[in-house]
C-alpha cells in the first residue's frame, strides 16, 4: 500500500492518485475521481512561489467557489444504518464521536464498521486502550471474519497511536475508547477532564493533517455527563449517540451533530449474538410480543430524530391505595405520567381512584420522551381504570395540556404513514393537525395514507368517548361511525 510520510504542512503538501493523477489537499482512502482505494500518496512539496497568487506571506484568502468538495465525500462505511446516519459514510479526515453507556455495543459496532471496510481490501486500524487484543479478538470471532486487513495496537499512549497512523496510514481509525487514552505529557491520568480534552485536540490535528477519518469511542453513565464526551463535542466534526436498554435487543444511533449533514437522523440496530444487525423495519421488533385487547395497552407513533416508530404504552393498576403516590414509571418521564393522571382524574368523567398505585411503562427498550405520547398514555391509563381495552387497531399521538386538550405535535404525517405500514387502520390526532381551527371530523387538510381512519379529537374526554365506544371492535376502515376516510394523499 502507499504510505505517506507526516505532512510538514498542510498546504505546501498534495496527495496524487497513483492510478488517474487527480490531486487532493488532503489524503483521502479513496479517490474521488477513479474510485481506487488507497492510491493517494504524498507528492512533491509545493513551493509557495510556485502557487499564483501566494507569494505574500501569511494566509491568503481564496475564493470560496474554486474550493474543491472532493475530500468532503463521505466514505461508505459498509454498515447500513451507520452510514444512513452520517449521511453515506466517513469524510476524509473528519472526527466522529460515538458515546453511549457502557455495554450498549459501541465496540461491537466499531468493530463491525472496521471489519467491514478492512474487507473491501483497505487497511483500518484499530487502537484499543480499553481491551487487551486477546479480548478484541474473542469478540472479532464472535461477530464472524476478521479480515486481514485489520490492524490493532493495544495500549494508551497516544504517540504510539500516532506513530502507527504515521506508519500505516489506515484509511480509518478507531480509537477505543477516550476515557483509557493518555498523552503522557500531561500528568492527569487517563480519563480526566484535561486528558480527554487533550487527546481529543491531538488525534483531531492527526486526522485533519493525515486525512485519516477517526472514530472515537465516548462513555457517558445513564444519569449524566461524565467529563469527556459532552466536554468535547465542540472539538469534534460529528456526534453520535448511541442507546437502548442493555436488557433488550433494540439499540438507537442518533446524530446529535454533523457538520457534514443533517442532525437527527436515527439508525437502528438489534444486538444478537453475533453482534448488531441493521433493522430497516423495526416496527416487528417493538410490536412483535404485543396482546391486543388488553386493558392498559396503547400504541403511539413516536419520533425518534425524523424517524417514525411504534411504541407500546401499557399501564397497570397496582394492589396499593391510599396515599397520593406518584406513578411508578419505566421509559416514561414520571412527572409527565402524574400529570396525565390528575388531567385523567380531573377532566374527564373516568374515575381515578383514590390514591391509586399507578404503574406506567414504554415497551421494548425505547424511552419515550416526547410529549407526542401523553394522549395514549393518558388512554392507557383509562383503559385500565374502566377495564376496558382499546380498539387493537388504534394508534394515538397529541400532547395534553391541563385542560385536558389534545395539542398538535410534529411529524403528524410520517406518524400516520408508519403506523398504516405497521397495520393500523385507525388513528386519534390533535383537531388541530386535522383541520386547524374548524375542528373535529373535518379532515380536509390532513394528508393520511388512503384507508386509514383519522379523527381529529379536541379533548381527551372526546379521544376516550370514542375509543369507549369502539372497544374491541374489529374495524376495517369506515366500520367506527362518524369516523370520516380522509381523501388518498399526494404524497406522503
Ligand atoms: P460492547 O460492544 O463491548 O459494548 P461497549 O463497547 O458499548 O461497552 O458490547 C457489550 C455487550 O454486548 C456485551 O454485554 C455483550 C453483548 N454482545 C452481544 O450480545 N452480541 C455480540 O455479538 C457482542 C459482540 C456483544
Ligand atoms: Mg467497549
């Protein structure tokens, strides 16, 4: 493979493709113009006189529309979701953070990533200051090949990391993980705030001098920021979140920032035994285990960044009374669900009784934060009360205020897209999403997949007064009166 020696300074270095010529001023793993990997090698020091318009010393500035974008095209990585993500891949020289909870998969899906580009024939490499390489590799057998290409070096110190990228040149880097890294000049020790911060502005000067992109690995506790990660965010070009319950399957990747596209995007991915699997339809995975026609179960079309999900809300009322306790809650903001009790409680006409134990939980591995979800929690919550279950082919999403009205969220169109897709054929939404201002039943404005009942509700006494009416119903469309079929979409 070519190497490439440490360049002396960016611009007076260019890197040539050894198969077509074409120059960049960064090192990139694979040329943009023919397509080779790995044919990009350092070339003559430019002189600065030999450069028009350079002559003068200090920084000149150019003009914006003759800079090239060609090391800013993302490298696909080979892991789908990932590379969904990121908008199609690494860039050239970029820093990604990747930071979850211990034991969410991080390794796993590095490794993955590495393994996956090391196939194609491209040396990566892999640092890892937390595993010995012994472990690195009992998890590489797990997963599947572990392709020749695949370099690792074991240990924290940073200049040996350094020294390696110099020497091999990887076309990725992963480094595993930030917290255990250490630049021996500094004398904290490894994962303090000032070693991270540290090492993080070192490895970033590498990758934007050598063009190698780098992968960082971040650990955060589930109840906050640790020093690293959010400490470093601004150092970096691109942050992913990566979550999910460590006792379920389903993991979560977000893009909490990306300079080289757009944030919010989500990718996602079930852990099994040979590691992460891409899940394009996850809705199975979170649906797969549901028992329709149970009191206490409703389902909401969450918004996970732009994607659609279906999520299971289930209530349950527990044995012990007296005394105002609050809900017990799992996946779901507890002060949200005690206020959803008392908007039950107080505005509509479902008794709540005193003091009851309330137990409110999101399925599947999926904490649902959005306030999208107070209108099927708060139905979950009914229908335990009452007893009586909801329509099984009913989703419902609208925020509730104290008044117990039902508020229009985002997303309404791609909530109702999924949710139809998954099999639903009903759906209760804010009034206000189906027709602003004329109220319920005018569905005119609301673009919904053709076949798919939608009904605006004003109130959650309105939302309960028609679901109370429908239970357990089968439905097809049309079948639940008053329910008006909207006109087929567009587009959705
Ligand atoms: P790991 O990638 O080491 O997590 P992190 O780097 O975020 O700390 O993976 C942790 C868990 O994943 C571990 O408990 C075992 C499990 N796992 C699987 O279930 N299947 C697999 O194929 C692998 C490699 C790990
Ligand atoms: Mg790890």
């Amino acid at each position: 493979m070519v190497t490439a020696q440490r360049p002396r300074a960016r611009s007076e270095v260019f890197y040539l493709c050894t198969a077509c010529e074409a120059t960049s001023l960064r090192w990139v793993g694979r040329c943009p113009s023919c397509g080779a990997w790995n044919t990009f090698g350092p070339s003559s020091v430019r002189s600065r006189s030999a450069r028009p318009g350079t002559a003068a010393a200090g920084a000149a500035a150019v003009t914006l529309a003759d800079v090239s974008t060609e090391a800013a095209q993302p490298l696909p990585t080979g892991v789908s979701e990932l590379d969904r993500v990121l908008g199609g891949g690494v860039v050239g020289g970029s820093v990604t953070l990747l930071f979850g909870p211990p034991g969410i998969g991080k390794s796993t899906l590095l490794f993955q990533v590495l393994s996956s580009v090391a196939a194609a024939g491209v040396d990566v490499m892999l640092a890892s200051a937390e595993e010995s390489l012994v472990q690195v590799r009992g998890r590489a057998s797990r997963i599947g090949l572990v392709p020749r290409h695949l370099l690792a070096l074991e240990g924290p110190d940073l200049e040996e990391i350094e020294a390696a990228v110099e020497r091999h040149h990887p076309a990725l880097l992963v480094v595993d993980s930030l917290q255990s890294i250490s630049d021996s000049e500094l004398a904290q020790p490894a994962g303090s705030l000032a070693q991270v911060r540290a090492c993080v502005e070192r490895l970033t000067r590498m990758a934007k001098s050598t063009g190698v992109p780098l992968l960082l690995v971040g650990h955060v506790t589930k109840d906050g920021d640790l020093a690293g990660p959010r400490a470093v965010e601004h150092l970096v070009d691109t942050v992913l979140s990566f979550d999910g319950d460590r006792h379920h399957t389903l993991r979560v990747l977000t893009s909490v920032k990306h300079r080289f596209g757009p944030t919010g995007e989500v990718g996602i991915f079930e852990m099994r035994d040979d590691g992460l699997r891409a899940v394009p339809d996850p809705g199975p995975l979170m649906l797969g285990d549901r028992m329709a026609g149970v009191p206490g179960s409703a389902v909401v079309p969450v918004l996970q960044g732009r994607r659609p999900l279906l999520v299971e809300v289930q209530a349950l009322l527990g044995p012990g009374t007296g005394g105002a306790s609050r809900p017990h809650t799992l996946g779901i903001d507890a002060a949200r669900a005690n206020l959803l009790v008392a908007i039950l409680a107080c505005r509509t006409v479902v008794e709540v009784p005193e003091g009851a134990e309330f137990f409110v939980a999101a399925v599947g591995g999926i904490s649902v934060t959005e306030p999208a979800a107070d209108l099927a929690v708060a139905l979950a919550l009914a229908s335990v009360v009452t007893d009586r279950p909801l329509p099984p082919d009913v989703v419902a999403f609208g925020e509730l205020g104290l008044a117990g009205e039902v508020r229009m969220v985002p997303g309404a169109e791609r909530r109702l897209a999924e949710a139809y897709r998954a099999g639903f054929t009903r759906a209760l939404v804010p009034a206000s999403t189906v027709s602003a201002g004329t109220g319920a039943g005018d569905a005119a404005s609301l673009f919904a997949p053709a076949g798919m009942v939608v009904h605006g509700v004003r109130t959650l006494a309105e939302a309960l007064a028609l679901t109370a009416s429908q239970a357990g119903a089968q439905t097809g469309p049309g079948t639940m009166p008053g329910w008006p079929t909207l006109p087929a979409p567009a587009s959705l």
